[in-house]
C-alpha cells in the first residue's frame, strides 16, 4: 500500500511539476532557435539575442521594469513590513478591523478593479501617468503581499527574546533593530522577493496606470504578440527568468549563511 502511495504521488509531483515548468523550458529552448518561425525548430543560434541586444524599444520597456520592481519592492517591503508589525504587535487598537480590511482586499479584489480605481486616483488629483504612477500603483498591490510574510513570522517569533534584551535596557526601537529584525529578516526577504516578481509580472494594472515613456516589458510584449510572436521576445523572457531565477538563489544562499552562522552561535554559546 505504501509502495502504491509513494508511486502515486511521484507520479502527481512529475505531472505537476512537468505542467508548471515544461513551457518555460520549451520557451527557454526555442529562444535559441535559428528560424524566425517560433514553432518550426532550425537548429541552435544565438541570433535572436544580438537582434534583442539591437531592439532599443524592447530593451527600454525592459529597464523600465526592473526600475518599476526594485523601486515599488522596496517601498513595499518597508510599508508592509511596519504594518505586519503593527497587526501583530498593535493589540486591538481602534480601527483594527477597517485597517486589516483595508490591508488585505487588494488580495482578494480584480485586478481590473484595482487598476480602474488607481487611474480614477490619478485622474482625479491631476497627476500625470507615468513611471511613478506605475510605481505607487504598484506599491499599494504589493505591500499587502509583504505584509501577509512578514505578519506570518511576526505571530510564531519568540516574544521572550525581545523582552529579554528590554529587560537589560533596551528601548523599544533599538530591541527591534537588533533583535527582532535579524531574526525575521528571511520572511522580509521572501515578501520582497514576491513583491518583486509580482510587479515585474504585472500587466493589467500598468496598463491602467501607464503614460507615455513608461512602457513596461509586459504590456510591450501584449502588443508585440497581437501581432505575431517573435523569436526576441523568447530571447526577452528568458533573460527575465535568469534574472529572476539568480535573485531567489542569491537569497536562498544568504539565509542558508546566516542559518549557519546563527547555528554556530548557538553551538558556541552552549559549550560556554
């Protein structure tokens, strides 16, 4: 029965996997295809990539992105990193209820709606669309993402620890700072992290809050494919993926040092 079990749940994590991962290892593979036709293969070349390299408006779109991901990311960290804190640290304080409300309903809510919402914002204030409405709209999606991390950790940490370092004279800021922060800083690198590929990704509510010069690759990409696909924008996606791909890697590499090096300390501090 256990053998029958195991062989069934290798089969559904193949399937699985194989749904989740097989078309970006066939885009991937057809980025390095030498026919201009993206679903006839004519051998390997690196052709596509000097055309990208050529591509000044693809390449633009594309740095328009990453500065959209990194900026909107950051701001994002940093506000849903302080209300994760204020959620789980606040108590029942008055409005509790309206702000957790407010918090969360960009999870739940279309992203058609968001985005009309932002725009009518926009307008209504007379601020110009562009890279910074892009960004602010992109912010206020994402942090409530951070901020579900960050709480998460927030609710299973070790109260004892901070109360032991303001026992010994610590005030509130400065036991937060360092004690408190260094050991949820893998949950505020993971919210990052989604914040960062979630705006990177986004189409519908950039294309909402967009103006002109500030393009991002998603919504080059949708009017370029309307048109038929082109073998650069294989050669696009996979550069994203690799950049991707070598942030969540970097972090996991950085936990896994700061996982060891606090397990030194531990060792250390017992055999004192």
């Amino acid at each position: 029965m256990r053998k029958g079990l195991s062989s069934f749940n290798l089969v559904s994590a193949a399937l699985g996997l194989a749904f989740l991962y097989l078309p970006i290892a066939i885009l991937v593979i057809y980025s390095f295809n030498a026919s201009r036709l993206v679903t006839v293969w004519g051998g390997w070349s690196l052709a596509w990539y000097r055309e990208l390299l050529a591509d000044g408006a693809m390449l633009e779109s594309a740095w328009v992105s990453v500065r959209v991901a990194l900026v909107s990311a950051t701001a994002a960290t940093i506000l849903g990193t302080l209300a994760a804190v204020a959620l789980a640290r606040g108590g029942r304080f008055r409005g509790r209820l309206l702000f957790t409300g407010l918090l969360y309903a960009p999870l739940v809510m279309p992203e058609v709606i968001t985005g009309l919402a932002l725009l009518l914002l926009f307008v209504a204030i007379g601020l110009d669309r562009g890279f910074w409405t892009i960004t602010i709209a992109h912010t206020s999606v994402t942090l409530c993402f951070v901020a579900v991390v960050v709480e998460s950790r927030l609710l299973t940490f070790d109260r004892s620890l901070e109360e032991a370092a303001m026992d010994l004279g610590a005030p509130p800021l400065r036991s937060f700072l360092l004690v408190i922060l260094p050991l949820i800083w893998p949950a505020i690198a993971a919210g990052f992290l989604l914040a960062f590929t979630l705006s990177l990704d986004d189409l519908v509510i950039a294309s909402f809050t967009t103006g002109p010069g500030a393009t991002t690759l998603p919504i080059r990409i949708y009017s370029e494919v309307r048109l038929g696909v082109k073998p650069e924008i294989n050669a696009i996606c996979t550069l994203m993926i690799v950049l991707v791909a070598l942030g969540v890697i970097a972090a996991a590499v950085l936990n896994r040092g700061r996982a060891s090096r606090r397990a030194e300390a531990v060792d250390l501090t017992a055999k004192l």
